[in-house]
C-alpha cells in the first residue's frame, strides 16, 4: 500500500480525504496536523497522524511518503501576510520536500481563477495570485502532479458526478465530497495527459469524466 501524506488533513475537505484514502485498497493516508489536539478525529478512523506546520519546518512528515495531496488553505478571507505564508509559501516548501524525498506524485487542490490571477477582483487577487504562484513552481519542480481547481465549495453530498474543462466560462459549485473523490482518484499511475482543470459538480462519473478530458483536453460536460 502506497503512503499518502495529506497536508490540510483538519480541514473540511482534508478529514473527508482521509475518510476516502483510508477505504481505498491501495492507499494508507497519513494526516498532517498542526498540533495533539486535532490527533482523536483520526485515531478514531485508524489515520496515522504526522505533525506539521506550513509556516515551520515540516520535513519529517515526509519520511517513508509515497505521494502527497496538498489541500491546505487559507481561506479567500484571510489576510495577505497569512495567505502567501499557507497557500504559497507552505505549498512551495512542500513541493520542493516533496521532491526532495522523490515523492512519485503530488496532486495540488488549487483553485478556479488562479490560471488568470491577475484579472481577478480584488478581494479574491491575493489568494489567487498566492495559488498561482504554487501552482507554477509546482508544474516547473519535475514532478508527476495534477493540479485541480474546483468552483465553490458546498458541504453538499457525494455524488461521484462532475464535469471538467481546462477552464470554465461559467459559474458553479461542486461538493467537497466529490473534490476529495477527485484528488484521490488522480493518484492513480495510469493516468495520462495534462493534469491541470477545472471542475465542477455534474452528470459524468468521475473516472469516466477524467478520463474523456486528459485523453481529449476538452470541456467534459
């Protein structure tokens, strides 16, 4: 069984990829947590933990990882400093660990809009320009990556059902169930193409969905 590190493993999107990846067969998650008292959650699942801060060093919770989901973040909200400290400079760091530690792939839950950053409205440029940057070092590092960006996040259901283009003329949510589903499926070796899109909550199965789209590049509605 491949270790998977997951960083941002407290977050909402974090705890449901460690619920996912530890009933996979193939996969044993490792969570990455800042402090012991965020440890129970996953004890109760059986997820080993790992401690880790972004703004620190974390390198020890890269020892014996076979691949790595980045779903950490700071929030569209939170202050300038906080966000390139987390979303860009704690994700550079990572990717560079990651390659340190010959990680056989990283896939990074980035964020719509990041592609085009600088056009962006200024309450959401900082965050997404902080995305953008990890993003590029991260498709520049050497690594086999993916890179999703999803549109708004809901705490609605899983439904296994998406849709996915390399980038979206329109506006959409998509549950973070479903998102998680994605970043685990793109562990997947077999998986061939440019692993950078969009997604958005839709009518196709997911496998079925990504796969029309890296074999294709085009919109998979």
């Amino acid at each position: 069984m491949e270790k998977i590190l997951i960083i941002g493993a407290n977050g909402k999107t974090g705890r449901l990829l460690a619920e996912q990846l530890s009933a996979h067969p193939d996969y044993l998650p490792v969570a990455m947590i800042r402090d012991r008292s965020q440890h129970s959650f996953f004890e109760q699942m059986g997820v080993k933990t790992v401690i880790g801060d972004l703004e620190k060093d974390f390198s020890d919770a890269f020892e014996g990882i076979d691949k790595v989901i980045f779903a950490a973040g700071s929030g569209s909200k939170t202050g300038k400093e906080k966000t390139k400290l987390v979303d860009e400079l704690g994700a550079i760091k990572s990717i560079d660990l990651a390659l340190k530690h010959q990680v056989k792939k990283y896939v990074m839950l980035s964020s719509r809009g990041a592609e085009n950053a600088e056009k962006a409205d200024e309450s959401m440029q900082h965050y997404l320009l902080a995305k953008k940057e990890a993003d590029e070092h991260l498709k520049s590092s050497g690594l086999p990556y993916a890179i999703v960006r999803p549109g708004k996040l809901t705490n609605g259901p899983y439904t296994g059902k998406i849709k996915a283009a390399p980038i979206f003329n329109e506006k959409g949510e998509i549950s973070r169930a479903d998102v998680a589903a994605v970043l685990v499926h793109m562990l997947d070796p077999s998986l061939e193409g440019l692993q950078v899109f969009e997604i958005l909550g839709g009518k196709v199965d997911i496998p079925e969905a990504i796969h029309l789209f890296l074999k294709s590049g085009q919109p998979v509605v």
